[in-house]
C-alpha cells in the first residue's frame, strides 16, 4: 500500500477517533451485547442483533483507522519551505475571475477532506489545478457546469 499523505491535524484527529473507539465505544458494545444476551434466546433478540451489527461497524472502523495511520505520511505544512507554491498542506486564498468572490482552501489527503471546512482533497480538479503554482497566477478549473477562472491571491504554510 503506498503512504498517504496526511497532515498533523488530520492524523491527530484519526488517533482521538481511534482512541475514542478503542476506549469508549466498544466497550459500551461489548457491555451492550453482554446485556441483550442475558435476556435469552439470542435469535429473536433485536438488541442482540443491533449491538452486534454496531460492534462489526466499529470493529471495521478501528482496522481502517489503524491501517491508514500506519500508511500515513505525515507532513507538517508548517516545517516545510514551499517557496510560495501551493503544495499539499498548504492554505490557498482565491479569487473568482468572474464575479469577484474570494474562497480559501486547505489542500489535504483525501481522507481529511470536508468542503465545509474549506479542506479539499489533494486529488480534487481544483487542487490538481492549483499544485505547482503561485500568488498571482491564474488559473482554469474544470467544473461540473464548464470551467471557473481563479487568481491566487494568497499561499500560506501554516
């Protein structure tokens, strides 16, 4: 499996999901199940079923969460001399060509992505776009509806 690339925040944020998993949800499962099976016949028993349904999906989450924190990459944008260029990590103001409407984006793994955030993946058309370049520079995104135009207003490594 190739390492991918996370940032401190991002890989922080998966360890205290881990932990909280590890420590806190299942063993509220496992205490649940030890419960549902003291009320008897196990095949008509729904709480039985759910807890253990809940215990595969936690189960499945700790694995994945430990598979990527062992592939993990883990960059602190902040140690990292960009030399002005938007690079993974990076915080990139832009400008809309267009109508004038600023938007900053935090270019991150895919698994710490959250539009809402302003966090977007490395992957996505407009980081694709933006790798590479500079304050000042323009540049072409390809969108669902055509394409926008944007200008780097700011790069920051922080």
């Amino acid at each position: 499996m190739d390492k991918v690339p996370l940032t401190v925040n991002g890989a922080e944020k998966m360890r205290q999901e881990l932990q909280k998993l590890k420590n806190t949800e299942r063993p509220r499962v496992i205490e649940a199940i030890a419960e549902a099976r003291e009320h008897g016949d196990l095949k008509e028993n729904a709480e039985y079923h759910a807890a253990r349904e809940q215990q595969g999906f936690i189960e499945a989450r700790i694995k994945d969460l430990e598979a990527k924190l062992s592939n993990a990459q883990i960059i602190d944008i902040t140690k990292i001399d960009g030399g002005g260029k938007v690079i993974f990590g990076a915080t990139v103001e832009l400008e809309d060509i267009d109508n004038g409407d600023t938007v900053t984006y935090q270019l991150v793994g895919e698994d710490e992505a959250d539009i809402k955030q302003g966090r977007i993946s490395i992957t996505s058309p407009i980081a694709r776009a933006l790798v590479g370049k500079e304050e000042g520079v323009s540049v072409t995104v390809a969108v669902p509806n055509g394409s926008r135009e944007f200008e780097i207003v700011e790069v920051r490594y922080e």
